[in-house]
C-alpha cells in the first residue's frame, strides 16, 4: 500500500477549515464556495479521483443546506 503525503495533507485541510477562523466568520455562500474551490483543486491537482471529488461537493451541499437550515 502506497501512501501518499501529499494527498493525505490536502484532505487535513480540508477538515481544518472546521475551526479556521476566517472560514467559521464567513457567509454560508462564502463557506460553501471555499468548500467546491478547495474540491475542484485537489480534483485538479490529481489527488481525488472524480468519485472522491464528487463525495466532498455532496459534502459541501449538504453542509451549506444544514447551515441554511
């Protein structure tokens, strides 16, 4: 099993933005857009393959309906 560094960095920052400050005080559509950009880059840089891409973009919906309410 090959485990790649780069990929696993990416997914923490991902989850980081959970208690990133400048993320938390931003508006839902904000948040919700930061959520799809970082998606589409790790998408972009190879490090999720389409089915992982399209998981983390269901993700981000579902988390922009909840804080919607």
């Amino acid at each position: 099993m090959t485990i790649d560094i780069e990929q696993i960095n990416a997914m923490e920052a991902w989850f980081a933005l959970r208690n990133d400050a400048t993320f938390i005080s931003a508006t839902p559509e904000e948040r919700y857009e930061t959520r799809l950009k970082l998606a589409d880059d790790l998408l972009e840089r190879k490090l999720v393959d389409s089915g992982e891409w399209r998981e983390l973009v269901e993700e981000a919906t579902a988390a922009y309906a909840d804080e919607l309410g």
